[in-house]
C-alpha cells in the first residue's frame, strides 16, 4: 500500500505540513492525529515504508502522528550527521529521545573501584554532552555494568573466588554516578539509569530492579540522574507495572516499551498497554516513550501494524 492510501485507509487528519520543496509538501499534505503521548520510534522501525534514510524513516513517522523519536546509536554518528538529524527534528518539530551514553553489560565497571576504567565513564558522559547539545537531547542511558561475580580475573573461578560485598559494590555505583552527575548538571543533562533483567537478555548485569534505582537515584540525589524505566524490562524482572511505577514515579524521567514474550510492538504480549499508558498519561507525563522493540511482523504489513498497535494502545 502507498504511503498516501494507507493515511486515506487509517483516516489521516488533513492538517496541511510543510517539509521539503513545496512539489512534495503538497503531495505529503496530510498527517495523522498526534498520539497522545510521545512514542519515539527507533531506526529502521519504519524503513521498508520510508526507506533508508533517517531523516526520511522520521518524515514518514512524523506524517503518522509520532511526535519524538529515539536513536541509541546517536553517539557514534558523525557530526555532520548529528547536524542533519537534528535539523530536521526541528523542522518536523518532533522531540528527540535517549541515546546510550555509556553502557557495559558483562563487566563490573560501576561496582569496583577501578580508576582506569572510572575515567573511560567519565570520559563517555563528556563526550556525551557535545552530542547532546548538538542533537538537542536531554536524556541519556546509563548502563552501569555486571555486578562482581563474573570478570575475568585470575582469581576468579565459579566455585568462589574474591567478590566484593554486595554494600561495598552499591556504594562505588554511588561514588560513580555521583562523578558523572557533576559533568551533566551545569548543562542541564539528564543520565537515566537502565535496569535490564537477567532472564530473557542480561543476566549478572548489576542493576535490573526499579526499587534498586530508585534507591541509586534518592542517593546520588541529583537533577542529573533519573531513572528509565523500560515497561519491558520490568515486566519480566518483576511485573506489578503500575504499583510500581508509582513507587519510584517521582525519579522516572523515561519510559521504553516493548511486550513480553518477544519484545516486540504492544498487542504481541501479555503486557496490557492501553491500560499502562493511559496510567503513566493520568500522572501527566510530558515526556518521551522509547519503543524500543522489534517489529511483530515483516515487511511494510509490520510497520502498518506497528502503528496501529500505537494506536490502539493510546485510545484511552
Ligand atoms: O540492551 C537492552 O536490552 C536495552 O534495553 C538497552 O537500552
């Protein structure tokens, strides 16, 4: 299906858009209702629609009523093309989402005091702070390694070996976040810390339970470090989305989605979305969705029911 007939099939608003040379804008003149909250879709979620290129992956996210988008990868792209992207964020006036600042998922790089690699942290959340201000970005995700049962040390072996105890090891997270805290404050920047679970994806990484980062956030207790929630995550770790959600809202900064089994788009799952969203909606959420997911099904059918997962999931 072309992109025109499918906003005529899903009833596009006709509310006039200009992007591009006025030929296209008046070919490209309508564009969905706005979801009622920002869902940020990823590259490539929509490429067999809009094809290869970003900027063009956005257009046509923009055009179905997304009104942020999420790009993990920002940090590795050039400048050049930070530049671009950014540019038409804004023509497109669309927010843009986190990118990963640091992450480390199979080393205790938080949990012990290591300087060398202390400052290979703190030199990723400097570096971190040119992309963002260049993409126009406020938040970036923070994954702060394995917790310190499985380096690779000599004296390491699965039937014991020295382990740091399990308070020693918060405290150093603390000690680090506090650090990388105090490079992002003066610009106004946010690092969200990532719980991951250990079942499904990352096992041994150190912080998998939102009450855990709830914890790391009231401690290193700075504007500069919040909490992701990633309803995924979370729903395989420890379930009781909402209750919990509200038990650490006040330190949430960011959502990402994604259903249980297959983390893929909402629907696929036993995660009740609509029910979800219109809480996190309630509470007056005014800030970015990450769907950070795979698509259910291939091909430009997918993408199409990508949207109208979003959709439904928002008609609360
Ligand atoms: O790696 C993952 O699974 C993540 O969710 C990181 O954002």
């Amino acid at each position: 299906m072309q992109r025109r007939d499918f906003l005529a099939a899903t009833g596009a608003a006709s509310t006039a858009f200009a992007f591009g040379n006025a030929a296209s804008s008046a070919q490209e003149s309508k564009k969905s209702k706005p979801f009622q909250l920002k869902y940020a879709p990823h590259v490539n979620t929509f490429k067999q629609s809009a094809g290869n290129d970003i900027v063009d992956q956005m257009k046509f996210a923009a055009d179905h009523g997304f009104t942020a988008w999420e790009d993990n990868g920002m940090l590795k792209r050039s400048a050049e093309e930070q530049n671009r992207i950014a540019k038409a964020m804004s023509q497109l006036n669309m927010q843009m989402g986190v990118f990963v600042a640091y992450a480390s998922f199979d080393e205790p790089v938080f949990a012990v005091k290591n300087e060398d690699k202390w400052s290979e942290v703190l030199e990723a959340i400097k570096a971190s702070v040119e992309v963002a201000k260049r993409t126009n970005v406020k938040w970036m995700t923070v994954v702060p390694g394995s917790v310190d049962q499985q380096g690779n040390s000599e004296n390491w072996n699965r039937y014991g070996g020295p382990r740091l105890a399990e308070g020693y090891q918060t405290a150093n997270v603390i000690e680090l976040l506090k650090r990388c805290s105090a490079i992002l404050e003066p610009h106004d920047l946010v690092m969200v810390l990532e719980p991951l679970n250990w079942y499904a994806n990352h096992g041994g990484t150190f912080l998998s339970r939102s009450d855990q980062a709830y914890a790391l956030c009231k401690a290193v207790d700075s504007p500069s470090c919040k909490i992701l929630f990633d309803i995924y995550h979370q729903q395989i770790t420890e379930g009781n989305l909402i209750p919990n959600i509200d038990a650490c809202w006040d330190e949430i900064a960011y959502f990402q989605s994604g259903d249980n089994p297959g983390r893929k788009e909402p629907g696929t799952g036993e995660i009740n979305y609509r029910n979800v969203f219109k809480h996190i909606h309630s509470k007056g959420f005014e800030g970015i969705i990450g769907m950070e997911h795979g698509n259910s099904i291939k091909g430009k059918e997918g993408e199409q029911a990508v949207i109208q997962a979003y959709r439904d999931a928002d008609a609360f």
